[in-house]
DNA sequence: CGCCAGGACACCG
DNA sequence: CGGTGTCATGGC
C-alpha cells in the first residue's frame, strides 16, 4: 500500500480531467487507473489522502512518474497572475490536478477519437476499443490492455467500428498502420522539438493542430502547449479577447490550459 | 426529439 | 489565405 497525501493531488479531478479516459470509478468507490498493461486501485482515505493498492517499489517505478509526482504544481499554482481573476478561480477549483504522463499510442488515438464528441462518449468509445482488441488483464473491474497498433493495423474498417468512432474509424487505421508499419516512429518522437513533434503527428489522416497539441502534452508531456478546443476557446472569447499571456508562464502554460478546461466544464 | 460534443478536411471565393 | 459545409455517433 502507498499513500499520497498532497493538496496538489485528487484523483477524481485527474480523472475527470479530460485528458486521459482510462480512470475508472471502481466498485469499491474509488479508480481503477490503467496504463501500459498496469492496473492499480485507489481509495480516498477520510482525511483527503489517497491509498494505492500496490508496493511502494512498483508505485516507484511507474506510477510516480505517471502521475508526474516530480513535478512542482503548487509553484505553477501560485505563480498565476494576482490581476487574473478567471485563472485565480480556476486555480483554485482545479487544485489537485496533474498532467499525466501518458502513454503516447493510447493517447494519440484517443485524441483522434476525441473530436467532435463529449467526454463521456470518448470514455465509451475507448472502453469499448479495449475490450474488443485489447488483453483482458483483471476480472474484477473488467480491464483490458489498449489494443497495440499491430493490433489495430490488422482490422478492417468494419471490425473496427464495433466501437462506434464513425467517421473517425478511418482515422484511427491510418495511424495505426503507420506506426505498425514503422514509417512513423512514436519512441523516436521523444527526442524532437515540439514543432517538429506536431509537424510530424500531423501527417496522420484525420490529425490536425488541436489532436496533435493534446497527443504531445498529454501524451509526451510538452508542457508548453496549449491545445485550443471548444471549451477553452469561449474561455479564451469570454476572458482574454486581447489573447492569453502564454508567455507569462513559460514552459507549463498547457496547464493552466487543463486547469481552464477543467474549470469551464465544471 | 434536437442539440452539441476536447475537429479535420475538402472546397470555395 | 479565411470562411463554410460535411462528416458518424453518443449523451443528455
């Protein structure tokens, strides 16, 4: 059993953040996080803290850096402009939220799933993409592995859509085949600059400025983007008509962007 | 039932 | 270039 006790940290805000689709609700009453064929459970103690389920080793060396424990989010917090009543709420509604480190398969595809659909709905669609393709690895819960690309690369259009993405089927292919077919290189995309990340995400059928900006800081945690959709566009319409002062935060304005997310749909 | 959802793309002028 | 119609499906 581990335990994290921070203020800076709530499960049930991560996953409900929008920003990854695989933190379930457990039977027990707290999440069941899965990531790279891991699973661990969760519950929030009385005293706001939250226990984990596995060793202190495995929690080490996989959920730590997972959930981005290394990073130092009550300094971004507290460095928000004290003339920016918006960001200071939101601040302080989203208090406890994280950007995880995802893996960057799982969320360049559920980003391409992501458009034009709710957060609910994308929860669905993934949900039924890994219980069709992927490896059942626990009983209790009902959790499966993401289905690999080769996996998916070796599907037809109509197997796939058994998890309803529509339209979005053909796009999933088309990434799935590249990266099978090594002509796209998604461990080697780790090294590159952000442009040249985008750049190279974006050759993708079906991926444009705004899945490329959520797969990278998601997903590659390029903390300095700033991924503009529906939401944070009437946030930016509603309280920054002059643009967002991104350059005030250097380097980590891609979370104030979930925290505005976060904020604008709660 | 009607509307909107963490958009992208082809096409138009 | 910038604006516009269209795409397939689920959730509320």
């Amino acid at each position: 059993m581990v335990t994290v006790s921070s203020r800076y940290f709530d499960l049930s805000k991560i996953a409900d953040s929008g920003q990854c689709f695989r933190i379930y609700p457990s039977r027990a009453g707290g999440y069941v996080t899965v990531s790279q064929g891991r699973v661990v459970h969760a519950l929030q103690e009385p005293d706001g803290s939250w226990t984990f389920d596995c060793s202190l080793q495995e929690f080490d060396s996989y959920w730590n850096q997972y959930f981005d424990m290394g990073t130092n989010y009550q300094q971004m917090l507290d460095s928000v402009d004290v003339h920016d009543g918006y960001l200071r709420e939101a601040a302080k509604v989203g208090c406890g939220l994280r950007v995880v480190n995802q893996d960057p398969w799982e969320t360049l595809v559920s980003f391409i799933v992501s458009q034009r659909r709710s957060v609910s709905s994308i929860t669905t669609c993934i949900r039924k993409l890994c219980r069709a393709f992927g490896d059942k690895i626990e009983d209790r819960d009902d959790i499966y592995t993401f289905p690999t690309p080769e996996r998916l690369a070796s599907l037809s259009g109509a197997e796939l859509e058994v998890c309803s993405a529509g339209y979005r089927t053909a796009y999933i292919l088309d990434a799935a085949r590249k990266v099978a077919s090594g002509e796209l290189d998604l461990q080697l995309l780790s090294y590159v600059d952000d442009q040249t990340l985008l750049d190279t995400l974006m050759t993708i059928h079906g991926v444009g400025i705004k899945v490329a900006c959520c797969t990278a800081l998601y997903g590659y945690h390029r903390l300095g983007l700033f991924p503009v959709d529906v939401w944070v566009q009437r946030v930016l319409d509603a309280h920054y008509p002059q643009g967002f002062p991104a350059q005030q935060y250097p380097g980590y304005a891609g979370f104030l962007q979930l925290l505005m997310f976060y904020e604008a749909r709660h």
